[in-house]
C-alpha cells in the first residue's frame, strides 16, 4: 500500500494548538494517539503516563486495530522498569545520540557499539530487557517526552501500516510532538490539581456554611429551623421556575442559591441578642438596626471570590418589587433573581411559623396573602411558581 506524504511540519502546529485547548489529561493523550493511528498509518500507538500521585508509569490509552490493542491501566510500571529506567536514568542518555527515541531493530546494533560493550554500568543487560518488552507493548519504536528533565510519558509506536521503518523525519516529529505532549499534559496535571483544589475550598466553603447557617439559628432562638425551610422553600420554588422555563438560570445558580439560602441571615449574627429577641414591636431605631443584618451579611461574605450571586441573595432578600424594599430600594427586574426568589421563601416561612408576636397563618392563608402581594412586594414569576407547588401538594 503506497503512503501519502505527511507535512510533519504542518502536523506539529496543528496538533501543538489543540493541545493549549485541552486540559483534561486523559482527554488529551486519548486525542494524540488517535491521530497518530490515523494520520501517521501506524497499526498501534499507545502512551505510558506518569502518575504523579502513584510515583510511577501506567499504560494510560491504547489505540490501534482490535488485535493491537492493550487494556487501558493493566500494565503499571516503576522507576526500575527497564524502559523507564532508560529515559529516566542520565547515565544512559549518551545511547540516544541525536535520535531522542528508541527503534527496536536499532537495538542490536546499540549492543555492538564500542561505547556499549565496554561500559560496567549494565547497559548490555537494560537493553536486551527493553528488546523483550517492546513486542509485549506492540511497538517497535518508543518516544519519550520530558517537562524540565522530569520523564512525563512514553509514546509507543506500533508497526506502520506498509511494513516501512521509521525514518528520521519522522522520528524528528516524534521527538517535537513528544516535547509538547510534556507541556501540554503538565500543564494539564496543573489544571486539574487547581480544579481538584477549588472544588476540595468550595466544599469546604458549603460545610462551614452549614455551620454557620446553625450559628444563626442558635442567636435567634425564636426562628429555630428558620434557615433551612426557607432554602428547602427558594430551592423548590427556583426548580419549579426552571422546570416550567419561566427563567433562564446560570450555571452553579442552584448551588449558588442553596448556600445564600442558608446564609440569609447571617447578618443578624452582628444584631444585639435584645433586638432579635424581643417579643413586643421594634422601635423605629430597633427596626434600622434589624434592617442592617443585609448589609452586615453582605459586608461578611465580601472576601469571598466567586460567590457574588450568593453575596447578592444576602443583600437583596428585602428589596421590594415596588422599589419600597431595603437595603437600597431597588425595583422590579434590578433586583436580582436568586434574591426575589428567597424574599418569597422567606416570607412564606415567616408567615406560617409562630412568633411570639404573632400566631403562624395556614400555608392556604399564607399563599393567597403573597399572590395579593405580587407586583407590590413580590417578584410575579417566584410567586407562580409557589403557588404551582402549593396545588399540587409539594409544599
């Protein structure tokens, strides 16, 4: 079968500006040995991996046609694998010359080189070893890719698809993609180690959250169990929203909605014990005090990156639809929806629970008094969505 002539030069551009857009490791060596199989006519190509959280190399992807190929993580190997310890040891660099790849049928003549007869250091011995390996892993050539000196994969090149070898362009290929292979699946390794920790902070984020959604609680003794109805009420109501297409939601937005939720009122953790507690009607000046728990809540959350939408939730739950609502008197669509969503929870909770001012109202009195409400006090979508969980039972 006559090959077509590759433009490696072209290949290693292409290849090279895929890999900046990829950065999941996995992902990215499965899409390099696809295209060597495919572009190159190769019948195998496979990538030995390092795991940085193992120490050691693992067969991470095999591609070729069905009898070529090798089960993905079967085969794992340590630093004293004589393939590995070929590339990794300095030692034996001097073998590779200007070649920076290995070529199984290169290997008999390394064995009669001067150089290699003469050396103590076992070299004879590490070569016959790598010569048994390579036919296991179905290659006949192997590439490897460094990052700053630190050995990062083994390509693995089967047989080409007419029975030709390898000739020095292409193993100068090779040698190039395997240098940005490294690069690219470093700064991959990195991607995910930043990804891994930001989600392990976010975490940890939501359990203190937790925490201190109980903190409040325990100041405020009279709304016991008050945080979390009101994030189980705006998480319903935010899914019947979604569920009936009445809003667009962003992404995180439910997750970002379930911890403004149980944060709230984390303001009020800065409201003395006698304002929260107090059974008989605030004064005017009281009453100012209890209003700055949104402001004070969104003055706490504001080192947090990230977490604006749920910095809004905190603010904004008191706004009112008419513009008559605190802590800024915003109006209508200005203020946001995770915001006029919990408002609604919040004073559906309110109304149905016993305060020491006041007897709870049956969720029936509850719904009908926020739906004379909308317009006036209440986002109209939030308020249709309560209502459409109350018909049918949900809440």
């Amino acid at each position: 079968m006559a090959s077509t002539k590759i433009d490696y030069k072209r290949e290693l551009e292409s290849a090279s500006k895929g890999m900046i857009l990829i950065h999941d490791p996995r992902l990215l060596i499965k899409l390099i040995v696809r295209s060597l199989v495919q572009k190159v006519h190769i019948q195998h190509a496979g990538m030995i991996l390092y795991n940085p959280d193992k120490d050691s190399y693992v067969l991470s992807i095999s591609r070729g046609q069905i009898g070529e190929r090798i089960p993905e993580g079967l085969i794992r190997f340590n630093k004293t694998n004589p393939l590995v310890k070929l590339f990794i040891q300095k030692e034996y660099k001097y073998i590779f010359e200007n070649r920076n790849a290995i070529v199984a049928e290169d290997i008999n003549k390394l064995l009669w080189k001067e150089s290699v007869i003469s050396n103590g250091n076992g070299i004879k011995q590490l070569l016959h070893s790598v010569s048994e390996q390579l036919p296991k892993l179905n290659a006949v050539a192997c590439v490897p890719a460094y990052h700053q000196h630190m050995l990062m994969a083994i390509l693995l090149l089967g047989e080409k698809q007419d029975g030709s070898r390898f000739d020095q362009e292409e193993l100068d290929f090779f040698s190039a993609l395997a240098s940005d292979v490294a690069m690219a699946i470093r700064n991959a390794q990195l991607f995910e180690d930043l990804r891994r920790e930001a989600e392990r902070n976010r975490n940890l984020f939501i359990q203190t959250t937790i925490a201190l959604g109980s903190a409040i609680e325990a100041k405020d003794t009279y709304t016991h169990g008050h945080t979390e109805r009101v994030t189980k009420y705006a998480l319903a109501i935010g899914r019947q929203m979604e569920a009936s297409q009445a809003y667009d939601f962003p992404d995180k937005f439910f997750e970002n909605l379930y911890i403004a939720g149980l944060l709230h009122d984390i303001g009020k953790i800065s409201v003395p014990d006698a304002i929260l507690s107090k059974q008989t009607k605030l004064t005017a000046e009281e009453f100012e005090t209890m209003k700055s728990h949104t402001v004070r809540g969104a003055e706490i959350l504001s080192p947090l990156t990230g977490f604006e939408e749920v910095i809004n939730g905190v603010k904004y739950h008191h706004e009112r639809y008419d513009g008559r609502g605190y802590p800024e008197g915003l109006k209508g669509e200005d203020i946001p929806m995770i915001a006029a969503i919990i408002a609604v929870a919040d004073s559906f909770d309110a109304m149905t629970t016993d305060r020491p001012y006041h007897k709870g109202l049956s969720k029936d009195k509850a719904v009908l008094e926020i739906q004379e409400c909308v317009n006036k006090q209440f986002n109209p979508k939030p308020v249709e969505a309560l209502v459409t969980l109350f018909n049918k039972g949900d809440f």
